[in-house]
C-alpha cells in the first residue's frame, strides 16, 4: 500500500512533467475519389515511428464522403451511414471536381448516376448544393473532409497535427492542385508540400531497398477506383562525399508516367449497374426504367461493390437488393465470363498508359525489373491476367500494400520535409512534372506570331525548380502560362492557359529614363517558381536599365592611387537588392553627379585636385507590379470568399462539437439510469447501508428521468442533460458511498494498523541502526503514531455505535491522509545522513562560525536556534511542521546533494 501510494505520487509529477512539453506531429493524407488514409510521422520512443490512424470504426480507411441531412453536418463514416436513405445528401468523388470546369463535372456525375444537386457558380466551377438555401464550393466540402483526416491524425498521435503531405494523382492539373491546396488552408492545415501518388509509391517502394548492386526499373501500376495511371521510376545510387567519408546513397528518379484519368474499379461498376438496371427492369416488366431513381440506384450501387469483389476470388456471385424500388426485392447472378465480357473494352484500355510508357521509354519488357501493383482495382483477375500477358511474365509484384503504399510513402516524405525529424534511411527523390508548360507574353510591340512564347518547361521537368528568363522589352505586358500540348491536358479541360498575369511599372521606368543615355535596351527579367507540389507561378519581375553617363568627380593622385583606379572611366553602381523607385528618384534628381562619387571613390589621401569627368556605368533593377488575372474554373476563391468560407467551417465545426458532446451526454445519462437501477435492484448488498424507502426514492427518481429521456428530454441540449445527471449523482451517490466505504473502511483501518506496527519496529529500529537521527524529532514522531492510533480506536468504536444507514463516522480517505503524513515525516527523518567527522576546511570567504554551524546543524538541536539568522524561509520547526521539514531536506540536498527521491 505504501509503496503504491509512493509510486503514484511519482507518476503524477512525472505525467506533468510530459504535458508541460509541447508536442507536435506531421501527417500524410492520401485522398482518393471513395476513401482517404491517414498516416502520422510522431517520434516517440518504443513506437513505429509511420503509422496509419484508425478512424472512430477502428477502420485504417475512411470513406471521403460529406453529408447534410437536416441541418446537420456529417463526415466519413458517419457520411457513409446514410447514404442508402438519402443517396442526394451524401457527397462522394469530390476530390474529381475541384478545379474541374461545371461542364465536365456534370457529365461525369451524371455518368455515374450521382444524385446531387450541382450547380455553376461564378468562376465557370461546380458548387453542390446541400439544401434550399445553402449551397458550398468543392474546395469548401474537400476543406471538411481534410479536416476530419486531420482530426484523426490527432486523434491517433493525441498531438497537434498541422503540417500534411497530401498526394495527388500525376494527372491533376493547376487548378485542381491549387484547388486542393485552398480546401487544405480552408481546414487550417499547411500542406507542406502536394505529392504525385506514384512517387509516394516509388519511395515506399525504395525506402528499404539497397541499389548498389545494380540499378533497376520499375513500372508501378495503380489502378483505383476512378483512375489508372502507369510510372517509370529508376531506380539507382550515387556516391557523396559525408564528414569526408565517401558513402553511396541511393536515389530515385520518376522517368515518366501515363495515365487514364477516366478508367477505374468505378467503371467496371458501372458495367454491372447497367447490366442488372437492364435486368431488374426485364424482370419488373411494367415499364419501369431504374434508373431514374436515384435511392435504387444508390442500394444497386452498393450491392454491385460486393459483387464485384466476390467475383475476384470465384467464377460466380449473386446479387440481392432487399426492395430495390417500389418494394420489389432483386435477386440475381453473373458468372465471372460475364464480368470480363461487359467491361471488354476497358481491359484494353487498362494497358494504354504502360504502352505509351515503354514508347516513350524505348525500353522492352523484359528490361523491367519489376511491374508493382496498387490500387484496389488491380485485384480484379483479369486485369492481371493482360498485365502479365503484356510484360509476358508469370508473375506479377506485389510487394506493396495496394491500400497503403502511398500514404506511407508520402509519410516519408512528410517527414523527410520537416524539421527536426531525421529518418535513418536516405533515399534521394527525383520527381518531375506531369505536365509540359509554354509561357507566352503578350501586349503592345510583342509580336503575334509565336515569337513571344518566352519559354518552354518540358515534361517532367525537375521538382522544385527556379526558372528565369530575361529578355528586351520596355512596355507593360502580360504573361500567360499555358499547357504545352492541346492533346495532354488535364482531364476535363478545354483551354490549355491556366494562369495569366498582367506586369506593370516598366512603361513607366522606361519613360523616366527615356531622357538618359542608356548603353543597352531595356531588359525585362521574369522570375518563374515550378514548386515541389508541381505548381508554376511568376513569382518575381523586374525592368533592368543600364545607363552609362559622364560625370564629374575630383581628381585623385593616380602615383599614389594606382591600383584603386586601375579602372578609373567605370565603375558600377549597382542598384541591386531592392532598389526602389525612390532612391532611384533621389540619385535622379541630383543628376548622380556628387554624392555617388564621393562614397564609392573618395580616398583619405585625397586632396583637392579639381574635378574631372568620367564614364560612370549604372545598373537599376526596378520591381515590376504583378497582378494575377486568371479567370475560369481554375482561379482560387476571392478574398471575401475565402474569409467567409473559413468562417462557415469553423461554424460547421463548432455544431458538430457540440452536437457530439449532447450525444456524449445523453448517452452516459442513459447509462447512468440503466446501471444504477440495476446495481440497487439486484444487488443485496444495498440492503445493508439503505432503507428500502431511500432505494425506491432513487429509483423513483430514476424512472422519472427515463421516462423525460423518451418524451420531452428527445431533443434536449447537452446542459439539460448534464442538469439531470448531477441531479441524479445527487440523490444516489450517498447510497454508493455508504457502499464503498462498507468495504473500503474496514479494508483502511487494516493498512494503516498493519503501518502503524511496522513504523513501531522501525522506530525502535534507527536506536541502533541510526543513532545519530535527532531524538526530538523521533519522539515526536512516536507521539504522532500514538495520536493516530487513538483515533483509530475512537472513530471505530463510534462507527460501531452508527447505523450503516446514515452517513459515516469517518471515511477510507481519512484514514489513508493520516498514514501518508506519518509517511512523510517519517521519511524526512529517515534521510537525515549521518554527520561527516570534521575536517579542517580552507577558510571561505564566509564568516567561519556561520560554515561550522552548517556542518553541526543535523546532529545538535542546540544550534536550530543559530540557524534563525539565516535569511532563507528557516522558520522554526515548531511554528509549521511541514515548513520546517522541508527547509532541512533542502539543507540536506545542498550539503550533501543527496538525490530527493531517495524513496
Ligand atoms: C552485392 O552482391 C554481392 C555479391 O553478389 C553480395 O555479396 C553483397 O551482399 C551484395 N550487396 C548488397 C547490398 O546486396
Ligand atoms: C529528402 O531530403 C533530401 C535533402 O533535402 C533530398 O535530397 C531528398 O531527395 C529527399 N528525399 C525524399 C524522399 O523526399
Ligand atoms: C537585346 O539587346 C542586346 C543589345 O542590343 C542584343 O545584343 C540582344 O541580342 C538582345 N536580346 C534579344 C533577346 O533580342
Ligand atoms: C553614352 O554612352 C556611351 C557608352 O555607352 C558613351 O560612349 C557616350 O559618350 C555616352 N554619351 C553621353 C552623352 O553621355
Ligand atoms: C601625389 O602624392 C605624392 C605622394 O604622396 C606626392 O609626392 C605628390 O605631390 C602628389 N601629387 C599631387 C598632384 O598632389
Ligand atoms: C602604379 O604605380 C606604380 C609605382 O608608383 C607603377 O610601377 C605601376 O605601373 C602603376 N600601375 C598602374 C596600373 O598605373
Ligand atoms: C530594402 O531592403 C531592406 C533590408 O533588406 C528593407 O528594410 C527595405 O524595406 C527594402 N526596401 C525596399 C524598397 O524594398
Ligand atoms: C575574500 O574576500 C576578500 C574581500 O572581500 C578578498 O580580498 C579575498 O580574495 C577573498 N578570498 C577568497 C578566497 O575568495
């Protein structure tokens, strides 16, 4: 007993010890058309440090789904409870649509015979809307799911979690990248950096791998449910110099990839939907097109999922939808030969991307080393079947988890990208980007023939880099970023331009110099980031002017100046850094004759010589204006939008909080009634501290609580439920206290007897085995001992006398308070050492008398009295037990710095 109460004191100081320290975690998210996966990177010792986080189901994924089902908000599971009831009020495949122009979002929910109310909105993208007179962007509905990934992650690590990698799949274009990155800023999040799904892969893949002895291709082949892609990665090492040590380190390249943004496990679905809508319509014979009800579309859906998941591993599954629509159940078969016939085409089309890969590579089959296999949908046989056909091998690999090999590969690189989390494993990463770009200029002077394309990015061009380009221009312009190639756009789009951006400022510098002697045209300098997550942006611009003019400047002794002005007819001033407009107006206004000169050349031998003339050459760079003026489906929220998003989320988040706790609380006060009923009702123990008539109250009590619950409490706020628990706990907690204690008491007084009789011993003890321990201090513990003994003895005697029915004379808790504090004293006299003989100490620069009473204090009581003119909080024992105990552990601690916790 004693011992525990000891260690839970230590435990105690040393949680608070932990939450004083502020943790935090980064996390990796992989969003997908149907489901999301979260995975948290959290140092902490004894633990994987990459690990997936469960949702509230235990389950490893969550369905990305948002729901509004009057007035309420729901997410993931949650989500995916209600989609059979209200198939229009549960939003799926939004990540497909962000960034995406209404036009092809449409076709593409109608395809798939989604039932929800989408709408355009000003920017040419899609809005759902969630009811009559509420209506959300994508970015805003993708924010909500983000968010609740993160919460998970938090969840999961018990961390804050602000900092996330999030994946994309290679074919998501700007607009859907800066889409996602909105929704994220939208759930608080900062994305460290957007991942394309295949070099997640690729580093999951190579993180345990050692290259050096041969480098490798590998082809990783994802098939999900609304796309399929195909990348080249190359795998190899290169040697770098570490603490001058020379050490190989391997590295990954991505080569190429190819995708098929519209072909998934989707679309064999779908397949099976129209073949059994056809069915079901056969076998109902009045005329009735399925289709058109979206709640039986909706069950059709869901049961086909399963079916085609049975047709995976046998030649046959059924099909059976409870009252598929106007009561009528629908029960069905189909043979796996059926499965493959219905969905002939896509089989082909499933190996478009890994061809076009090898075109382009000029590699054969047989020079790739491995064909990986992600994605839900590459378990289906046949799909596998061609694979293996195609590359004409027996097998194909399966060495990553198909469901999380990339959330765990961007957890890597999550980690990789943050500070202060180093991984022990090196693997360089090479990713390039999807897509090619062409910037193009344009505006007065610019040349309409092609001439003003500025710049070409190809394909797969390294992931971050600068761009710059500079080149003669004196008058504002704009600039457009565009899509190389008309036939590889992101999917959906019809216009390659994605971002444009009017530049300005420069016909203005160029008229302010016009009247100077410039020594070479104007030149224009653009500045272009294509950023880790795949992004390109101008950044930067600024107008270069070089002028050359003569000035006068006092002459210099050259006999003694010679090296100085070895080139005495130039010297640059060069405005570089941020020359503002400003100090260039300043040097402008005095005709940069004097004061120029003087700083740059003035020498202390100078002597007043006269003036002469010189040559001098100047450089200004001057920062141009850039506004950005993209419009369509692709252009980010206005500022007001933005704002005003956040604040409708926060909201959303604030109900569903408390939506959550009035859950919490209506529930524990059902539990609360259920199990308290039960205890007084069975239990015959009750009978031994409580009247029967004090029972049944309570239990009256309880009915009458139960019976609100049913009828009037339906809907009540988590206060009122709160509110009727207290008054519960209120009536009933005597009861149980009088219970517990029954035992608990009975069970005290036998430790602290069983204590009282060891301290005894021990008392009896330190005569011989510390004789050195203050006598006063011993006695008065003995005393204490006693005190408490006598208590005992009363207390329990008077219990005797008491009616178990009414309160108790004393408690457990009590008891345990007065033997912890015999436990202290006990133990503070217990550690007092025994004096050192003494020594002759070199003189301090203290007075000597004060150093020995130091050293004398602990064996004669005599000198406490001497200690009281030391300042420190020495106050006699006498005056407060415990502060005096205390200061003389200190004095201890100081003197023969003994560990404090010695116990
Ligand atoms: C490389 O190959 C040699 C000989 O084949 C083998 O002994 C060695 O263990 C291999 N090293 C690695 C890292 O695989
Ligand atoms: C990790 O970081 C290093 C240094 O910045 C970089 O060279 C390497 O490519 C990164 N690797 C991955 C997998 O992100
Ligand atoms: C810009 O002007 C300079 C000097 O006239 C000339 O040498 C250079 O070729 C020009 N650059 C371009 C891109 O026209
Ligand atoms: C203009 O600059 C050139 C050299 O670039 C120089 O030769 C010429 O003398 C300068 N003219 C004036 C008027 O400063
Ligand atoms: C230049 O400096 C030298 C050495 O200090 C001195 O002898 C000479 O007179 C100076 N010349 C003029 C023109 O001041
Ligand atoms: C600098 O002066 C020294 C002697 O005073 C002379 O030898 C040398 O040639 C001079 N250099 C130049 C560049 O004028
Ligand atoms: C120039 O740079 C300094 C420090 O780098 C900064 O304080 C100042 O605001 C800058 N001026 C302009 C005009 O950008
Ligand atoms: C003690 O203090 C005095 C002056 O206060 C000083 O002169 C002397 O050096 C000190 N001695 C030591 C051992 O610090």
């Amino acid at each position: 007993m004693r011992n525990m109460l000891f260690r839970l004191g230590i435990f105690l100081s040393i949680l608070s010890l932990f939450l004083i320290k502020s943790e935090s975690a980064v996390s990796s998210i992989d969003l997908g058309s149907e489901w999301l996966k979260v995975a948290v990177v959290n140092l902490k010792p004894g633990q994987s440090p990459i690990t997936i986080a469960i949702n509230e189901m235990s389950k490893r994924k969550s369905p990305a789904l948002v729901a509004f089902q009057s007035e309420t908000r729901l997410l993931g599971e949650e989500a995916a409870g209600i989609v059979a009831r209200y198939p229009d009020k549960v939003f799926s495949n939004l990540r497909d649509m962000v960034g995406k122009p209404y036009q092809d979002v449409k076709r593409s929910a109608d395809s798939m015979y989604l039932p929800f109310d989408i709408v355009e909105d000003s920017r040419g993208a899609t809005r759902i809307r969630v009811s009559d007179d509420a209506s959300y962007a994508v970015e805003e509905l993708l924010g909500m799911i983000l968010k609740y990934a993160t919460n998970l992650a938090e969840f999961h690590s018990k961390v804050t979690v602000k900092d996330a990698v999030i994946s994309v799949p290679p074919y998501f274009g700007q607009a859907e990248r800066k889409g996602l990155l909105t929704a994220a800023e939208l759930a608080g999040i900062n994305v460290i950096s957007l991942i394309n799904e295949h070099s997640s892969a690729a580093l999951q893949y190579g993180i345990d791998k050692d290259f050096s002895n041969g480098s490798r291709h590998v082809i990783f082949y994802d098939m999900g449910s609304s796309s399929t892609y195909a990348a080249l990665v190359y795998y190899s090492v290169y040697t770098a110099k570490e603490f001058g040590k020379t050490v190989s380190v391997n590295q990954f390249q991505v080569k190429d990839v190819r995708w098929e943004s519209e072909l998934g496990g989707q679309n064999m679905e779908l397949r099976l939907v129209e073949y059994f809508a056809d069915e079901f319509n056969k076998q109902d014979g009045n005329g009735v097109d399925v289709r058109k009800y979206p709640k039986a579309m909706a069950k059709l859906k869901k049961q086909v999922k399963r079916t085609k998941e049975i047709l995976s591993a046998n030649t046959a599954a059924p099909i059976s939808v409870e009252s598929l629509h106007d009561d009528r159940d629908f029960r069905s078969t189909i043979t796996r030969e059926k499965f493959e016939e219905l969905c002939g085409d896509l089989w082909d089309k499933s190996l478009i991307p890994v061809k076009e890969l090898l075109k382009h590579s000029g590699l054969q089959a047989d020079d790739i080393y491995a064909v990986e296999l992600i994605g839900g949908a590459t378990r289906v046989p046949k799909l596998q079947v061609k694979l293996q056909e195609y590359f004409g091998r027996k097998d194909l690999d399966k060495h990553l988890d198909a469901d999380e090999a990339i959330v765990l590969g961007a957890a890597l690189h999550a980690a990789n990208l943050s500070d202060g989390i180093k991984l022990n494993r090196k693997l360089g990463m090479v990713d390039g980007s999807s897509y090619s770009f062409v910037v193009e200029l344009d505006g007065p002077d610019l040349s309409k023939d092609g001439a003003n394309r500025l710049l070409w990015v190809p394909r797969m061009k390294k992931l971050p880099s600068k761009i710059f380009k500079s080149f003669n221009h004196s008058k504002d312009f704009e600039v457009s970023l565009a899509y190389d190639h008309e036939d590889l756009l992101p999917p959906g789009l019809s216009s390659p331009v994605f971002a444009q951006y009017a530049v300005s400022g420069l016909t203005d510098a160029a008229e302010k110099y016009a009247s100077r002697n410039l020594s070479s045209p104007i030149k224009t300098s653009v500045h272009f980031s294509l950023s880790r997550s795949g992004i390109l942006s101008l950044d930067q611009a600024e107008a270069v002017i070089q002028i050359s003019e003569w000035i006068e400047v006092p002459k210099r002794n050259l006999t003694v100046e010679n090296t100085t002005s070895a080139s005495p007819s130039v010297s640059v001033d060069v405005g570089t850094k941020n020359t503002s407009e400003e100090t260039n107006n300043s040097l402008d206004s005095d005709g940069g004759i004097s004061n120029a000169p003087n700083s740059s050349v003035g020498e202390p031998s100078m002597m007043d010589l006269g003036t002469e003339r010189k040559l001098k050459k100047r450089t200004f760079k001057i920062p141009l204006k850039i506004v950005e003026k993209t419009v369509g489906p692709g252009m980010s929220l206005s500022k007001e939008s933005f704002s005003d998003a956040k604040r409708k989320l926060e909201a959303l988040d604030v109900k569903d909080a408390e939506r959550r706790r009035t859950a919490e609380l209506k529930n524990s006060l059902e539990e609360y009634i259920y199990a308290t009923k039960e205890k007084l009702e069975t239990s015959e123990d009750f009978e031994k501290i409580s009247p029967i008539d004090e029972r049944q109250s309570v239990i009256k009590k309880l009915d009458e609580v139960q019976e609100w619950l049913y009828t009037d409490g339906e809907d009540a706020t988590a206060t009122e439920f709160q509110e009727h628990l207290n008054l519960l706990k209120a009536t009933a907690d005597p009861i149980f206290f009088r219970f517990k204690e029954l035992s608990a008491r009975p069970a005290a007084v036998e430790v602290a007897r069983q204590y009282l009789t060891e301290l005894q011993q021990t008392i009896h003890g330190w005569e011989t085995d510390k004789p050195w321990l203050p006598k006063d201090r011993v006695d008065e513990l003995s005393v204490n001992a006693d005190k408490f003994k006598t208590w005992l003895d009363e207390k329990e005697a008077q219990q005797k006398k008491t009616s178990e029915f009414s309160t108790p004379v004393f408690t457990s808790e009590e008891v345990f308070k007065k033997v912890l504090s015999l436990q202290d004293k006990a133990a503070s006299i217990k550690r007092i050492p025994k004096p050192k003989p003494k020594v002759e100490k070199p003189v301090k620069n203290e007075t000597e008398t004060n150093s020995k009473n130091a050293e004398n204090s602990y064996s004669t009581p005599e000198n406490d009295n001497s200690q009281n003119d030391k300042p420190a909080g020495d106050s006699d024992s006498s005056t407060s037990e415990e502060v005096g105990l205390e200061s003389s552990i200190n004095e201890e601690v100081n003197v023969e710095s003994e560990p404090h916790d010695e116990l």
